[in-house]
C-alpha cells in the first residue's frame, strides 16, 4: 500500500507520514521476530516438531 501510494503522489510532501509508517511496520516485524524466537527457544527442547508447532500459531496471527 505505501509502495502504491508512493508511486502516485506528485508532491513528496503528500507522504509526510512514510517515516511513521516504516517505523511501525519495522517494530512490528521485529517484536513478531522476537516473540517467535522466544517461544523456539523455550519450547524447543521438546524435540524436532516443536519449532513447527511454536511457529505455526503465530502464522495465523
């Protein structure tokens, strides 16, 4: 959407609030990131599909 967006304004300045918007996307994929990595490495101990059954939740998020 914001690729979108970005291709058809005329001015820079209509887009003012990109900063924002890739700052919340960032954080967003970065605490997805951290939350995945730390159900793998407490629940990861229980063997070969516990990774699989950690992850897939967080794929329906």
């Amino acid at each position: 959407m914001v690729l979108m967006t970005s291709l058809f304004i005329e001015k820079p300045l209509q887009l003012s609030s990109f900063p924002t918007i890739l700052l919340i996307a960032t954080m967003l994929r970065l605490s997805l990131n951290l939350a995945s990595t730390r159900l793998i490495l407490a629940n990861g101990h229980e063997g070969t599909d516990a990774a699989g059954q950690v992850i897939q939740p967080l794929a329906n998020f």
